[in-house]
C-alpha cells in the first residue's frame, strides 16, 4: 500500500490527465480514500466493494474497470459445478483482504450444489515462492478443480507444481 501511495502522490504531482493504480484489495482499500479526495479520474484495476463510489474507499473520480470481486466469485460454484460437472472442488486463497472476502462468497453459494463440495481449502502469501503444499493438498483429495483468489505470480507456481505432481484441473479465477 505504501508503495501504490507513493506511485498516486508520484503521478499526482505531474498533473496526468489519469491514473492507473489500485492494483489489489490490499492497495485499493487504504489508498482509495487518497485517491478520492483527489479529483484525478483514476482506473483501479482491482474491485473490493469497499471501492464502489459510496464506499469507503470510493469515489466519483475512481473507476472500476471489472466486476465486483463478490460478483466475480458469485458465479464460481454455478459454473465450477453446474456447468462444468464438478463434484470435488479446491479452494485456493491468497491471505490478503481478497481471500476471505471470496472464502465468504463461495460458503454462501456452494449451499445451491448439494452434490458438489470444497474438499480442501489452501492458502498462501502474496508473493509465495513453493505451492508444493498447496499442490499435494488438491492431489490428495483428487479436486475436479480448483475456484483460485490469488496473484499471478503464485498461480503460475501451482501451476508448474501441480504438472509435476500429475494434476492436471482448471483453475477457475478472475485475477
């Protein structure tokens, strides 16, 4: 948050016609009351809901540019087991304010699917360097596939772990 501060401030100061910043719930949700006592038409590019106009992090200058994460994750279950037949699902939670605001979704949504279940849900860091845990935790179980809240960098790490470990699922995920 610090460092997505010091970007705005940065770029504030140069008088840009526009900013493109709040790049993840953990910079949006303590940045977004600077932004917005500003009058520079700002593009987030993460959606906490804390970040709608009237919200506390929100504001007539800032600009979502994609859904709502509730909204995103709503629709995980229908489709990880409506549409695409799963019966065993892994979750798998970054362990900023994005995870369990999708870990909340998804309790409240998989209710509509008796025959479709969390098996295991994982967690890691933002910047996790092994997922080797994680990966065995969705093999044990044998996951039809995994409903992802996380960062790039982490998913391109489980998804070179679980090739080695022979899983081969979707990952189902807005980020």
């Amino acid at each position: 948050a610090t460092q997505m501060e010091q970007a705005f401030l940065a770029a504030h100061a140069k008088n840009p016609d526009a900013f493109i910043g709040l790049t993840s719930s953990n910079t949006f949700i303590p940045v977004g009351p600077k932004v917005a006592a500003t009058d520079l038409p700002t593009f987030a590019t993460a959606s906490p809901t804390e970040g709608v106009k009237s919200g506390p992090s929100g504001g007539d200058n800032i600009f979502l540019l994609r859904p709502l994460n509730e909204q995103t994750y709503e629709k995980a279950p229908d489709y990880a087991c409506k549409t695409m037949k799963m019966k065993k699902i892994g979750l798998w939670l970054v362990n900023t304010a994005f995870g369990p605001t999708v870990q909340s979704v998804i309790d409240r949504n998989m209710g509509k699917y008796p025959a479709c279940k969390v098996v295991t849900s994982q967690t890691n860091s933002a910047t996790a360097p092994d997922m080797t845990q994680q990966a065995l935790a969705f093999k044990d179980p044998g996951v039809d596939g995994i409903i992802s809240a996380n960062f790039p960098g982490p998913i391109g790490v489980l998804v070179n772990q679980l090739r080695q470990n022979g899983v081969n699922v979707p990952i189902l995920g807005g980020a």
